[in-house]
C-alpha cells in the first residue's frame, strides 16, 4: 500500500474527542467496543517522523479496525516538530501525559487499566516503546514523569526502535529524527539515551514489519528482536514478504492477518 492508499481508507468516528491538556494538539480520540466492558486497551501512537505535517487523521481507520477487535482505542495526539513545543522533550512529554490520562478516563469509562497495550507505527513505534519504558528513567531525565502508567505490550509497526542508527542514515525521516533529538548521538548522549530506555523485563513486545519498506529498514527490527532475545524478554516479529511501510497500518492488506495475531497476543 502507499500513502494514498492509506488516506483512501474509510474513516471511523471516534465516540469522544478528549483534551489531555490545554495545547491545540494534546487531545487524544476514544473508540469502544460492542458490549459492557471492562475493555482492554490499545494507545494508538501515529507515524509521521514525528512531523507537524502528519496528524492523527491518517489513523483512523486503523483505530476503528482495532476497536472492532475488542480494545477500547485511545488515539493520541501530541505537539510534532514544526508546532511550539514539538520537539525534546516536550513530543515525548505529549505522549506521556496522554497514556496517564487513562487513569482519569476510567473513572467515566470501562476501561482496564491492568491489559494497556501500546501501538505505534514508525515514529509512533518509538514513542510507544519509550512509553512503555518510562519508568527505567532517572528521575532528573528531561522526559520524566511521575508514576507512569504501566504498558504490559507494545506492538511496534514498522516501528522505529534505534534512534541513533536510525538519525545516521540518510533520508528525510531520518533528518527528522535529529531534529527531535536535537543533534547527533555524539553531542546529545543522554537524550538518546532518554529516548528510548530499556523497557521492564515483563513487557511483552510484538514487532511487523515489511520486507519492501524503504523508510524504515526491516532490519531494525531485526536487530530489535535479536536483542531481546538474547534477553529472553517476551515477544515476536512478523517479517510480511512483499509489504511496504504502509502496509501495516491498513485493515485488509498483506500485512493486516499478521498485525491481528500480534494484537491477539496482546496480553
């Protein structure tokens, strides 16, 4: 599939439009399943190299697929590079304080806070894997925050998970990522090292990608997998013969069959 493909695909309302903060963009969009509840959940993180350019829209679809297997979807937006206060740390801060919004929201709606999974796709990928990460990091880290919600899966759609290998390569993505890091590994280490922290040794991480994708290399979620592995740390990939970058966030291509197993893994 490609991006047209993807903006082509019906959009599924959300039930709530809901701010978890004052800026234009801290909002994030609740979808429910059939039935009484208590749900589990899934905090859908959209791509878009972490750009201004790309919003939560492109998602929809995906959201309303999710949902349509049994998670309540809180689809998040946050403050991207080109928007004030996009950027380090205040991205990854967004995306923080919209998972923790969960806990309020359960107070209004059957939501179970003990089965969160987050799901990201490309830039979304990292944030959803720093989310579930927060809390290995020190307390006086630019992007810490205080009793972060547990995530007990993280499905990584072609996901981004070496920003410092990543940032290296060429490509306009790629320059993105040194503009939210705001320099090279060498001259900003502990941001790096911030941006995606080791995740607990109980989260459980399911990683699809491509063979065909040519914005994020399949081979960093290669590397990822063998890396855990060799930790004995709980999870799959799902390599999709023939799939691009897009494919995995579009119900009913290729790569969709795979992208269900992986969410009905979800623990």
């Amino acid at each position: 599939m490609e991006w047209s493909d993807i903006l082509a695909l019906p959009q599924t309302p959300a039930d709530a439009k809901i701010a978890y903060g004052k800026e234009s963009s801290q909002f994030g969009e609740l979808r429910l399943p059939k039935g009484p509840g208590p749900y589990k959940v899934a905090v859908l993180i959209h791509g878009g190299c972490w750009e201004s350019a790309y919003g939560l829209d492109h998602v929809r679809s995906l959201a309303g697929a999710i949902t349509a297997l049994g998670f309540a979807t809180w689809s998040l937006e946050y403050r991207r590079l080109g928007e004030i206060g996009g950027g380090w740390p205040g991205t990854l801060l967004d995306v923080g304080s919209g998972v923790d919004a969960l806990r309020g929201l359960a107070k209004t709606y059957p939501l179970d806070l003990k089965r969160v999974t987050a799901v990201g796709h490309s830039a979304g990928g990292h944030l959803a894997l720093w989310a579930a990460g927060r809390s290995g990091l020190a307390a006086t880290s630019d992007v810490a925050q205080k009793d972060p919600l547990a995530i007990q899966t993280v499905v990584g759609l072609a996901a981004i998970s070496n920003l410092e290998v990543y940032s290296g390569a060429k490509g306009s993505c790629n320059e993105s990522a040194l503009r939210l890091l705001g320099g090279v590994a060498s001259k900003v280490p502990q941001r790096y090292r911030d941006a995606l922290p080791t995740l607990p040794a109980s989260t459980t991480v399911h990683l699809v990608h491509g063979s065909e994708d040519a914005i994020v290399p399949i081979e960093m979620s290669r590397a990822y997998a063998r890396t855990r592995a060799q930790s004995h740390a709980p999870g799959n990939l799902w390599e999709v013969a023939g799939a691009g970058h897009f494919d995995v966030i579009g119900p009913g291509s290729r790569a969709w069959p795979q992208v269900v197993k992986a969410l009905g893994e979800a623990r």
